[in-house]
C-alpha cells in the first residue's frame, strides 16, 4: 500500500455518502495500492460506515475515535480536527504508506486523483488542492484535498484552537503554521476537477486552473503564516474573515 486516503465523516454530513463512495470505488480501480480510512467519533455510525465499505468492495477500513476537548467548547470542528488527528496516527503506527490524502466525503473527485496529487508532491512536502467553499468562493488551503508525505506526518499533528468569545482557528490553519515552522515545503494550486456537494443533489464544481496573482500572494505560506500567528493573538480568525468579506465583495 502506497497511500492512504483518509476522511473524517459524521452522520449529518454523510448527506451524499453513495456518491463518494462510488467515487472512492473508480479511484481504487485506477489506484488498487492504496487504502480508504473512514473516522467517525458517532459510534453508533461506525458499523452502519463498515458495511458500506463492505457493500462498496473497498479497501479499507473504518476508525472509531474519540473527540477531546475544553470544557467550554462548542464548535464541531474539534471533531474535524481530532477525526483527521485520528487518521494520521493510524497511517503512521499501522501502515507502510508513503503518504496521506485527505478527501472531504461532501466531495468527489476525479478518479485518478491519487496520480494527479503524486505527480504534484514530487519535491514538496505537502500538496493543497483548491475546491469551492460553500458560500465563500473558493479555496486554496482547505483539508479536503490535502496530500501529506509520511516524513511530515512524523513532524506535525492536527490541532484546532476554540477561544472563550467563540472565535476559532481551524486545523487547518494551524497545520499552514505548523508546515512554515517546519520548513516543509508546500505546493497550493487548482490541479484536478472536484464536485463540492451543497445538498445531496446540488454541487459547485471547479476544474484545474491556474492560480491568480492575488490568491498567490494571499496564500502564501509566509502571508498565511502570519495571519494565522495573528489570529491566534488577537482570538480573531482573520484569513477566514477576510475570504468572507472578499467573497461578498462586487
């Protein structure tokens, strides 16, 4: 086994759980050496997941876990953060693979994804590929297509902050920091077609494009870096803030 593909899901968000399914079907078709990894924290939900994974001829798995965090919490995206925390654990202690692709399961992908995100990690550490945001544009440093090697893995974990006034810094984010302290070398760009499902029959769909000159500088790993060290500062997430206002903007 070369990768693993890995996604956080929950009940509520499974909404077109058929689609990628079948989506993850024609990827291992193209791709047979690599694994699917579903995690879920809704333990009355993992055994439904495994026998859709049985039904579907998968290979693969489904990973209990358990989410963890302050007392005050309120966001979900600590079950986000600690599914994907969950999933890179289980690449690194009980597979060989080489890397780690993160695929959203409100997404589909083009089949030969794991190929397209090979072929643009060689010389990079970690590779980010930009989807449609519901209700905010697009993105270009999301988790939801997200190729890692092992040797990074080793060096990061996903983490999400929570303040006490309701802001919150994603996992995401905290890895775009993480990934500048370590020195890895990061690749974004637009490199393979994607559905991003609103509802179980409504989706956005984007294809590889180039990065404009904007989006370059905004999402740069330096930029991203210090927004990020601000946000954290000022219990502010300003890089989602400002894809907000940008979004709304003529």
């Amino acid at each position: 086994m070369n990768v693993v593909i890995g996604t956080p899901i929950h009940r509520d968000g499974a909404y077109v759980i058929d689609k990628f399914l079948s989506n993850q079907k024609q990827i291992q078709q193209i791709y047979p050496s690599s694994e699917l990894i579903l995690a879920s924290w809704e333990h009355d939900f993992v055994k439904e997941l495994k026998s859709l994974v049985s039904f579907w001829k998968l290979r693969g798995n489904v990973l209990p876990y358990e989410v963890v965090k302050p007392d005050y919490a309120r966001s979900s995206i600590w079950n986000i953060a600690c599914g994907r925390e969950a999933i890179r654990e289980y690449a690194l202690s009980q597979t060989e693979a080489r890397y780690l692709l993160f695929l959203d399961a409100d997404m589909t992908f083009e089949p030969s994804v794991i190929k397209i995100m090979e072929k643009e990690i060689q010389g990079y550490d970690v590779v980010f590929s930009g989807y449609p945001l519901q209700h905010y544009g697009v993105g270009l440093a999301g988790a939801g297509c997200l190729m890692l090697t092992r040797d990074i893995l080793e060096k990061v974990k996903f983490r999400c902050y929570e303040f006490k006034n309701g802001e919150v810094i994603f996992e995401d984010n905290l890895l775009e920091m993480d990934l500048f302290r370590s020195g890895s070398r990061t690749k974004k760009g637009f490199f393979l077609s994607i559905n991003h499902y609103r509802s179980a029959t409504e989706a956005t769909h984007i294809n590889p494009q180039p990065v404009g000159l904007l989006r370059r500088i905004t999402n740069c790993a330096f930029t991203r870096y210090w927004l990020i060290r601000a946000s954290i500062m000022l219990h502010y997430n300003i890089p989602w803030k400002l894809k907000a206002f940008l979004s709304k903007s003529p």
